[in-house]
C-alpha cells in the first residue's frame, strides 16, 4: 500500500499517527503540490490522507489516479472533494472528528487583539517607541454572530464572561436555538451589522453563503466595528471587504481563512498600509490548527488507513 499525507505543514503526521504497523510506503508533503502537477504526483498511490481543503480533489483528479482506493480527510466534511466522481470510481472517503475549541479560541483572541488596537501597540514597542493609541474594552459592546451552529456557540460563551452583548443571524435561525444559546435573534443580516461592533462569521461555505459579505452589507458596518472570519474566505468579497477598509467603515478586519491558500506573496489581502495600520489583520488559517487537533486528526487519519486495510472502514463519508 503507498500512502500520500498531503500538505502536513509542520510535519505532525508522523509524529502523531501510528503508520508502522501498516507495513505501507507512507510519503509525506510537507508543501503544496502545483495544480499542474497532482495527477502526475500522485498517480503512484493507493490512498491520500488530505488535510481539509488545502488540496481540492475535483472529479478530473480523481478520474486520473488509476490506483486510489481510498482517501482519509480530516474533518467529517470537506467541500473540496468530489464525493460523486469518488463514489463513481469506488473510492472510499473516511474522516476525522475535529475540536470545536481551537476555532472559536482563535476568533475570540482576534476580537481582543482588534479591539484593544494591539498590533499598533506592538510594533511602538518593537520600533523602539511607545503606546500606539487606545482599543476598547469588550464590556457593553455588541457581539453579531453571523451563524449560530457549533461553533458560533462556542465564540457566544467565550465572549459572554467579558460583558458583551450578543446577538445572532442566519438564514434558517430560529428563536428556540437563540434561546438554547441564551443570545438575542437579529431580524436581518443587516440589521445584526447595523447593531454590532464585533462581527464573526460561523458560516458553512454554500451558494447561498458565497459572497454573504459584500459591499452593500460592509455599507451597513459601523466605522469603529471589526470584523472577524474564521469560517470561510469566500463568504466576504475581499475586493469589497479591502475597499471599505480604505474608506474607513468597518474600522478593522481580521481575517484567518481566504480564497487562495497558502496566500501568494502577491495577493491584494497583503496591503502594508492597511497591515501596518492594524486595521487589516491576518493569520495563515490557523483556526483549527491548535496541537491537540492536529494530534486527533492524524492518529484518526492513521486509524481510518488500519481499518480500510483490515477490510472494516471507518467513519466512512457517504457523499
């Protein structure tokens, strides 16, 4: 059996996954494969372990692996695999369970470190001067939560100990679940924008949430509001998103998750003056990324390949 780990960064999959007793040829790549390149890579193997949405697996790739049996994605959904041309092929598609935690840390310290204007703060200090200017302090202000699933859940009860008032939105958002989650139900998307002086987003990428966040929505922002996204990059328009910060509404962006990853040296997310102001902020989607994730993700990953070879799959996705 010839194992591909696909873009293991840091090199945790074999740190943490238990391959030997597989007996297989287990290749790790610990960079990105070009586009042009994937079939011809990883033509040779039987299995691909992915990490969620760093390499899509489109149906024309999939057509074109002739010995892939099985693909182990982290995570128990992944938009970036055709589930019909892998079901069509006969390929098996298995998963990981994730941790609700890391995400919803990750978008609460982005609240902080925008609203207390750190990163300023941080560069006076580093360029040898002083304070930078005033943030704010979280108490009274209110929190949108565009998305109230599991993890917008998690970001109400990180928030609700700082005194921020929350409220929350989506399209199907019903009162019962803002009561089981204890915040207030906006009666628009524009409306939570409207109120809000934090946004963040706890969407599920889907035709109906692509470009959620545009120009007219960023119009409805406060000048001061930051807004956050660790969910999914194409849910805001960047182009538009870039253009409001410019123009001075909402006040600061801080973004984990864009359309193009990892990031090209070159991508317009990369504007020093917005960066060096602080009202751009940019992490490289580390949101789930947190140790103990990564340690689940790759021992299940690892287990996910023992039960395939032992004739039992487990945690098989059905597309």
């Amino acid at each position: 059996m010839k194992i591909a780990v696909l873009d293991d960064y840091h090199g945790y999959a074999m740190r943490f996954g238990d391959w030997g007793a597989l007996g297989a040829d287990v290749t790790v790549f610990d960079t990105s494969i070009p586009d042009d390149a994937l079939a011809e890579t990883l033509a040779p193997f039987d299995v691909l372990c992915i990490m969620r949405e760093r390499t899509p697996l489109p149906g024309a790739l999939i057509a074109a692996l002739p010995k892939l049996r099985l693909i182990v994605t982290t995570g128990m959904r992944n938009a970036a695999i055709d589930m019909g041309a892998a079901a069509a092929r006969g390929v098996t598609v298995c998963g990981t369970a994730s941790r609700a935690s890391a995400t919803s840390h990750l978008a609460m310290t982005l609240i902080l470190v925008a609203a207390r204007n750190l990163i300023p703060n941080l560069n006076a200090v580093n360029g040898g001067g002083w304070q930078a200017g005033a943030g704010r302090d979280l108490e009274g202000l209110t929190l949108g939560l565009v998305g109230l699933g599991r993890l917008g859940a998690a970001v109400a009860a990180l928030a609700r100990p700082f005194g921020m008032e929350i409220t929350a939105w989506s399209a199907n958002l019903t009162d019962a679940r803002c009561a089981e989650v204890g915040v207030t139900r906006a009666e628009s998307l524009d409306a939570l924008l409207e109120a809000s002086d934090v946004v963040s987003i706890h969407q599920v990428l889907s035709d109906r949430t692509r470009g959620l966040i545009g120009a007219a929505e960023l119009a409805h922002m406060k000048p001061d509001a930051v807004l956050v996204n660790t969910s999914r990059g194409p849910i805001i328009d960047r182009d538009a998103l870039l253009a409001a910060l410019h123009q001075g509404r909402p006040g600061c962006a801080a973004i984990d998750v864009f359309e193009e990853e990892p990031l090209p040296a070159d991508s317009p997310w990369r504007d020093g003056a917005l960066i060096d102001s602080g009202r751009l902020i940019l992490t490289p989607h580390i949101g789930y990324g947190a140790l103990a994730t990564y340690a689940r993700m790759y021992r299940e990953t690892a287990e996910c390949v023992h039960a395939f070879a032992a004739g039992t799959p487990l945690r098989v996705i059905e597309g």
